[in-house]
C-alpha cells in the first residue's frame, strides 16, 4: 500500500492494525480478510471498491472519499462516516456489524443496509431518502432531524423512530414495527 494509487488490485489478508495510510487513490480494488482495526485511513479515496470479511472496528476515516463502495461481511464498530468527504458518498452494507458508528448529517439516499448489526449508529439530521433496511437491528438508534421520505423498515427491528421529528412521508413499516413510532406515547398495541 505504499503507492499512491492503485487500480483493480486484490489486497488479501493483509494484516494492517494500528497503521497509517493517508492521501491513496484506490479505484476498482477489493479487499479481503484483511485487519484494519484502529488503523488510520484518513484522506484517502475509494471508489467502486469492495471490502470482504474485513474487521475495520474503529478505523479513521476522517476525511475521506468513498464513492460507491460496498462492504461485505465486515466488522466495522465505531466509524464516524460523518467524517468522510460528502461529495459522491455512496456506500452499502451486507452481512455487517456496523454498532457503534456516525452516519450523522451524512445525505445518502438509496442507501441499502441488508442483514446487518446497526446498534447505537447516529443518524441525526441524515438524507435517508428512499434508503432501504432489509433484516437490520437498529437498536437505540437515534433518528433526530433524519430524512426518511420513502425509505423501507418493513423488515428492520427493534427501532425507535419519532415521526414528530423525521420527516417520513410514504416511508414503508411492518404492522410489528408500529411500537417502534409511538414508544414516547407509552401506550400498549395488541
């Protein structure tokens, strides 16, 4: 990774914890096993890259570009992606445990979030326009000032969302997921 940029590459099983990799161009790559926990990936760009089985827990992204990039069955606790640059932020998740994370003022409509482990993730003041939440835990969650026009939770759980404060017009629910908008009502569905 010492190079600055790098295009259609294949990094497996790279063991990269606690490490340093700033101001990289990566186009095309895809990442594999591989072990960025607490490492810092500050200004870099990655654009239409795929990551794979990797544990990112804690990785820096502080200013950096990711642009269509999907993630894969990865380990992501604590990343603040409201730190990464907003202009084409484009990402999607399958298989992923992404507790802990910020996606806070982050516009990223059409967003989709399948299978994956959402516990505690900000989404205050976020564009989820139109994004989709197929099997995904939001557990405490926080939805403030977060736009949902359109967006599908018809398959998510364990969210609380107060419709006084996101903007949710024509946004999809499941009949098991209607405690989850009136919970501050503290009244009892049967």
């Amino acid at each position: 990774m010492e190079q600055f940029i790098h295009v259609h590459k294949t990094f497996e099983k790279v063991l990269y914890a606690d490490q340093k990799v700033n101001n990289r161009e990566f186009d095309g790559c895809i990442f594999k096993n591989c072990d960025f926990s607490n490492s810092n990936f500050s200004y870099n760009t990655f654009i239409d890259c795929e990551f794979i089985d990797c544990n990112m827990g804690m990785t820096k992204l502080a200013g950096s570009s990711l642009k269509s990039v999907h993630f894969k069955t990865c380990k992501m606790l604590g990343i603040e992606f409201n730190l990464c640059e907003d202009f084409l932020f484009s990402v999607a998740f399958q298989d992923c445990m992404i507790d802990y994370s910020s996606f806070a003022n982050k516009k990223m409509p059409k967003t989709k979030f399948t299978n994956s482990s959402m516990k505690e993730v900000s989404f205050a003041g976020a564009d989820l326009t139109k994004s989709v939440f197929d099997n995904v835990n939001l557990d405490n969650a926080i939805f403030n000032d977060t736009q949902l026009k359109e967006a599908d939770f018809t398959t998510a759980y364990n969210y609380k969302i107060d419709p006084e404060f996101n903007p949710m017009k024509k946004a999809k629910f499941a009949m098991k997921g209607i405690p989850g908008l009136l919970e501050k009502y503290d009244i009892k569905i049967e």
